[in-house]
C-alpha cells in the first residue's frame, strides 16, 4: 500500500518542518548529554538498596549476581522512563506548536494559498514529526523489551535460587510451575501493548 502524498519525505511541507526541527534540536543538543547519564547515575543509587540483601546471600557469586541483576534491571527501568517522557513531552510540545509557529511568522496564510488544503498542511506537518520520532519510539520499545526479558530472568534465577536454598519449603516442582507461569506470561503481555 503506497503511502499518501502529505506522508512521503518529499513532500514540501514535511521537508520544511523537518528542516526546522533538526534545526532546533541541533542548537539543544547538547541537553542530551545529561539525560544520557541521568538513568546511569539514579540506577547506581537505586542499585545501593539492593546492597544489604546482596551482602547477606549465602555464596558471593550469587551476591554479585543479585546486586549486578538489580542494578542493571534499575538502568533498564530509568532509562525507559526517561526515553519514554523525553519522547512524549517532544510529542506534545511539537504537536502544539506546528500551526502556532506558522501563525507567528505569518506563513500560515501563505500555506493556505497554496494548492494543498488545510487537512493536508496539517497530516503533512504531523508526519514530519512522526518521521522525526520514530527511531527514539522504536529504541524505547527495545528497551522495555529488553528490561522485561531481564526482569523475567532475575525471577526465574530467584525463583531456582530460592528453590535450591531451602528445598524444604520450597520444593522443585513448585520451582519449575513458577518458572513455567513467567514464560508463559511473557507472550501475552508482549502482544498485548
């Protein structure tokens, strides 16, 4: 299905309103440097919590292993936090602001002049947007994928662990049910966002 004329890269307005974005961001780039170790520093706090418990483990491997497991399902977490409001608040201010800025620099009669209608501008100019978000919206999603796949494992890996720790109280069939319950979950939940 071939996409419509307002949604191809050629498209004047969308090569415009690209051209004034990347514009803006170049000139902010330099914003995405601190964000990039915001996830790294707030996880290596997080990840000190986890700290008491991984010191308390009954092997040092398995205390490194929980204390490395923490900390990195905490950077996943916070950067997937941060990638999805830096996405979104992008979103939003563009979306508002496509139609204002024509305003202010009086090029929104000039627009209208023009042979393509109002609904075209308007698709035309959202689309550059789109353009402009999509490799941020499919690296979040990477990265919620990847932080739910490692949380999935840090369950099973506790849930065999705690098995093989006390095997009175928690005997291995039950082990291999729960571990059985996190993988079937993870299909479902992945179709379903």
């Amino acid at each position: 299905m071939p996409l419509p004329t307002w949604a191809k890269s050629n498209h004047p307005v969308v090569r415009r309103e690209l051209n004034l974005w990347r514009r803006t961001l170049k000139r902010w780039r330099w914003l995405f440097i601190p964000l990039l170790f915001l996830p790294c520093a707030c996880s290596a706090l997080c990840s000190l919590t986890g700290l008491p418990l991984a010191m308390e483990a009954s092997s040092p491997l398995l205390g490194l292993g929980l204390f490395l497991g923490w900390g990195a399902f905490m950077t996943f977490s916070f950067g997937s936090g941060i990638v999805t409001w830096i996405v979104t608040t992008f979103a939003s201010i563009s979306s508002a602001t496509i139609i204002a800025r024509e305003r202010e620099t009086q090029n929104w009669a000039m627009l209208r002049l023009t042979t393509l209608s109002i609904p075209e501008i308007i698709y035309a100019k959202l689309a550059a947007i789109g353009r402009l978000l999509f490799w941020p919206v499919v690296i979040m999603l990477g990265v919620q994928i990847a932080m739910l796949s490692l949380l999935g494992l840090i369950a099973i890996i506790g849930v065999n662990v705690g098995a093989a720790a006390a095997p009175g109280e928690f005997p291995p069939d039950v082990a291999l049910g729960l571990s059985a319950i996190i993988l079937g979950s993870a299909p479902p939940f992945f179709t379903a966002r």
